[in-house]
C-alpha cells in the first residue's frame, strides 16, 4: 500500500522509508574517504546507531515529524547545500507523491499554495500508479523493459498571485531497492506480453501483481521542472 494525505491505496508493494543506500555509502566513506569524509559518515552514522528505523526501514509517516531532526539530518547529505535554492527538489517514501524533504525553493512553492500541500500530478489516479508501481518491479526486480514515454505534469497554484503554474515531475528511483515475499508470484514472459499488450487493464495487472506482494524500501527523489510556458502553448 502506499499513503497519500492520510489516504491509503492499494499497492503491489509494502513501501517503506529507508536510508539504507545512502548508509552504505557513509560506512564506506567511514573507512576509505578523506578526513573530511570521514568525520562526516562517522558523526551520521552514530545517528543512525541511535535511530536504527532509518537503515532498517518504517512506514509510519509519523515518524517524519516525530523523529525530524535525524531524518533531516540524513537528507541534507543527499542535498548539496547549492542546490537548496535553486533546484526543486524533493525525497520521497517509495513511489508516493508525499515529499518530507524538500530543496528552499521547492518550499517556497508549497508554501504559496496556502495550504502547504501538493496533491499529486494532475490526472495521475491510483489506477496508475499501482500499474507504475507494477513496471518499476518488471524493470529492476524481474528485469523486463517497460518504457513509459508519458510525462508527469504537476500543476501547483498560488493563493497569492492566483496563477496556476505547471512542473513536469521526473521520479528517480535509484535509491529504491525490491524484495519477495511469500507472497510473490513468478512473472514469465507469457505474462509480460499479456500486460503490455494489454496496458491499461488495472484488473490484469492486479491479477499479476497482488497488492503488497513485494516490498519497497528507500526513498525516491522527485525533481520538478517549470514547464508553464510549453502547458500553455
């Protein structure tokens, strides 16, 4: 399942948050990178000692207001601090559209919807994401190419001026690692053509993929790019 402003949808996967590819890289940094590399992984490595939930995985989204500090202090390695205020940038729990950390600038525009929130692409249904979900799990866990060609356009108000302003949405996954349950089934190639031969059909997609048959852990990182001028073409 996967969670949006407090609704909860069907998934083909259980979605949980976890640091756990950025942790791998600041143990090796720990052990192999310069002083200043070091001196960092060590100091966020004895947060995660702390905190063991950010490697092993949650998924409470309480926890992002409850454990903040620690969460925010993992995100802002994946961060620069020059791209804070420049690029609109955002993590992610696994394929939700719920940002828990986001660059200066990509605030700045939640902040002028008036309600601080963001609701998701526009026309972008559950239905959608679940066989999104579905072809994230072909590409990476079964290796079977799907190609999704169609771009993701977010359009964002602004409660001050009243103007509508429309973001293309690129999704990054590559923090985002699957794994089986016992409940996950074998896709063949017989069942790869049938579903991309039969794309839209969310009934055959469920029947292929059960929800929560798979498990999702990492973060994504979403980035949005202004694209109001070509929308309005």
């Amino acid at each position: 399942m996967i969670q949006k402003n407090g609704e909860v949808f069907e998934f083909p996967a259980i979605t949980k948050v976890s640091f756990h590819s950025l942790i791998e890289v600041l143990e090796e940094n720990s052990k192999t990178g310069d002083k200043s590399q070091k001196d960092q992984a060590n100091d966020l490595l004895e947060v995660v000692e702390k905190h063991p939930f950010l490697k092993d995985g949650f998924e409470d989204y309480s926890f992002f207001e409850k454990y903040k500090e620690p969460i925010s202090m993992l995100s802002r390695a994946l961060f620069p601090d020059a791209l804070l205020l420049n690029e609109i940038k955002g993590l992610t729990p696994p394929f939700a559209f719920e940002p828990f950390y986001v660059s200066t600038r990509f605030q700045n525009i939640m902040n002028a919807t008036g309600d601080d929130k963001l609701y998701g692409p526009s026309g972008f249904t559950p239905e959608m994401m679940y066989i999104m979900g579905c072809t994230a799990i072909l590409n990476s866990y079964y290796g079977m190419p799907v190609d999704l060609s169609t771009p993701l356009v977010l359009e964002i108000p602004n409660a001050n001026t009243g103007l509508l302003r429309s973001y293309r949405v690129a999704f990054n996954a590559d923090m985002i690692d699957i794994y089986p349950t016992d409940n996950t089934p074998k896709i063949t190639e017989e069942d790869y053509q049938e579903l991309i031969n039969d794309f839209d059909n969310i009934a055959l997609w469920k029947e292929k993929f059960p929800p929560d048959s798979y498990i999702m852990k990492g973060i994504g990182v979403v980035n949005l790019m202004d694209v109001t001028m070509d929308a309005s073409v």
